[in-house]
C-alpha cells in the first residue's frame, strides 16, 4: 500500500470560507437542475418542425445564460462574504464543525483537489475542537496526564471526534475513557477521501504521535465509530505495509457500528444512479448521485480491507433498531444503516468478541450507556 503525502496539519488552522462553499454547493445543484431542463424540454422542440433548430439555439442560449449567471453570482458573492469575515473570524462551533463535516462527507474528495480550505485536514483535536500540534511541547500541553496506553476514536462519515463527547450533562465515550488508564485521542478526518488514503494518512499520524508522545507509549487501542473502525483497519493496512513503529503496540480494535461488509444505503445509492442514468430526463440526477465521494462509494463494500491482523483481539460491536435483538425487523434492517452482518464482520472480520445492543439506531449508538462499561471491560487488564 503507497502512503499519500498530503502534509498534516499544524495548530494554526485557515479561515473557514463559507462563502467558497456556498458557491460550490450552487455550482453543482444548478448543473444538475441546468441539465435536467434541458432534458425535458428538448423533445418539445420536435414540434416546431423547420424551426427547431433555431428554437433549440435560441433557448438554448437563454437558459446557459440565466444558469451561468446564477453561478456567475453566488461565486461573487461568496467570495466578498470569505473576505469581509476574513477579519472577523469567529471560533469554530459544534454546529459549524457538523456543517463542515456534512460537507466533507458528501463532496471531501472533491474539495481537496480543489485545494479548499473547507476540506478537513487529518489531526488530533482537544475536547473543545481545537487542533493539536504534533511537536513534544504541544502534546505534552494538551495531554498533561498522558499515560503510556493510548486509544485512538475515530469517527464516522459525516461526524467529528465531538461524537464521541456529546453536548449536554451525560458523558460520552470520551470522558469514560479517560477515567481509566488509557488516555483518549481524538482524530478528525475528511470522510470524503478514501477509506484507504485516509487509513495511509493516519498511520502517518500515529507515527508521529507516538514518536513526539510525553512518555514512552505501551500500548495503543484503536476504537471506530461506522466508517471510524474501516479506516482504523486501513491504518493498520497501512502501517504494516510501511514498517510503522505504532502498529507494533497496537493491542486491541473496536468497531462500533462499522459496515464491514458494507452499508444497504450506500448500495441502494449506487443502484439508484444507476437507474436514474437510464432516462434522458433524469440522467442528471443519476450523475448527480454519481458524484458522490469517494469514502461514500467505499460503504458499498467496506472497501475491501484485509481483516485485521494476527495479534491484535478485534471486539466489533453492532444494534438493531428493534428492542428484541433477536426480532426479523430488526435482523432485516439492523440500525437503518448497517446490518448487524456486515457489522460483525461476516468473512470480512475475524473478530474475538462480539456485542449486539437492541432498541439503537445508528445515530444513537454511541449514546448507549452499555457501550463505556463494554469497551473497558475488554481492554483494561484484569
């Protein structure tokens, strides 16, 4: 497996250009919207008989023109709304950090290549959201009472790390873990990129995390939420392709929720587009679906990872929406967004425990107050 080389980030993070985004987000809806009334009014003009080609010329004019305009103006005004904020920024929030992430899920890929500021750059964040540095001093800053076992949370496709530490008076997952021997580190990714190029930049990640840690680090527990377990099982693809110190220390998975043999809905998308590609006046919204991202395209089949290596005990953990675990409903449709069969592996994972919650949609998961004392009855020696 190649390592991509995008360059991690540093504490000092761009402004957020909404506005970037805001003309993005019009960019790709007015094409559709553009080429799907095209679609529909082009057999109209059979009925002009000796005049349709003028009349196609003709409209054909008008409505690029009306459409390229629209374009033309929120790209104007998105750029003058980055400048004018660039002097004002304000700090990043759980619902601008969700909108963020939304967008990096749907469009990351795309993004990136376009060089965005809005595309989610791979690094450690502290509880409040805050990028962490990777040099000595800035974890030994941000982790005062680091210990030598690190659990790394990864999030799923849409979310951030602030998954794993809910708002509210309820601790979540984060603040359970770190009452315990292990010290919590939280990552946020762009889920747009692919699984396996995200697994590659984490790997790099750790390496450095664990050569730059405040003390000598033991041992390493990588815990994934949905897509979080797929690219916690890359970087481990990863970092044994490449000889990664961290990967030596790494003593325990668990995958949350993870579509391991991939997701109904992602498939269901696929086959929709696929459908709609056959009709000239839904074409559009076939390409449309199409130009989904790159990490959502990887639910299709859990990205074809290899299971996850001799060595290493893997607890997957999977819900169903239905009380009664046991109940057909529940087997049928599992969370609403992964099957408990792709969840626990299947062929695809060879795991050493495994854990079926009832009454949890896929949202609600990580909300589940069985989950901490799960998770740390499995990883924390006796």
């Amino acid at each position: 497996m190649v390592r991509c080389s995008t360059k991690l980030p540093t504490v000092s993070e761009p402004a957020r250009p909404w506005g970037e985004l805001f003309a993005f987000t019009v960019e790709r809806l007015s094409t559709t919207v553009e080429e799907m009334h095209t679609a529909i009014v082009r057999p109209w003009f059979r009925m002009a008989g000796p005049a349709e080609s003028e009349l196609r010329r003709a409209y054909t004019a008008a409505a690029s023109g009306v459409y390229r305009s629209a374009r033309a103006v929120a790209s104007i005004a998105g750029r003058v709304t980055d400048v004018v904020r660039a002097g004002s920024q304000a700090e990043p929030t759980r619902r601008s950090d969700a909108v963020q992430a939304f967008a990096n899920a749907v469009w990351g890929d795309e993004l990136e290549r376009r060089g965005s500021s809005m595309a989610i750059g791979m690094g450690i964040r502290d509880r409040s959201g805050v990028l962490v540095d990777l040099d000595p001093s800035s974890l030994a800053e941000a982790f005062p009472d680091a210990s030598g076992r690190l659990v790394v949370l990864l999030h799923g496709l849409g979310q951030t790390e602030r998954c794993f530490s809910p708002s509210g008076t309820t601790p979540g997952l984060a603040e359970a873990l770190a009452s315990s021997s292990f010290t919590p580190v939280l990552v946020r990714y762009n889920s747009g990129r692919a699984v396996t190029v995200n697994g590659s930049d984490l790997s790099a990640l750790l390496e450095d995390v664990v050569t730059s840690w405040p003390v000598p680090v033991s041992e390493i527990a990588l815990i994934g939420h949905s897509m979080g377990g797929l690219v916690g099982r890359a970087a481990i693809a990863s970092g044994r392709s490449n000889a990664d110190k961290w990967v030596e220390t790494v003593r325990h998975v668990v995958t949350i929720a993870t579509p391991h043999a991939g997701s109904p809905i992602e498939k269901g998308a696929e086959a929709t587009s696929r459908a709609l590609m056959v009709a000239p006046q839904t074409r559009a919204l076939g390409g449309f679906l199409a130009q989904r991202s790159e990490g959502i395209r990887d639910l299709h089949s859990g990205a074809d990872l290899p299971p996850v290596f001799a060595g290493i005990d893997h607890l997957v953990i999977a819900s169903v929406m239905t009380a009664d675990v046991s109940h057909p409903i529940g087997s049928l449709f599992g969370d609403l967004v992964v099957t408990p069969g792709s969840a626990t592996g299947g062929e695809r994972v060879v795991a050493n425990d495994q854990a079926l919650i009832g009454g949890r949609r896929h949202h609600e998961i990580l909300a589940d107050p069985s989950i901490p004392n799960r998770i740390l009855e499995w990883i924390e020696p006796v």
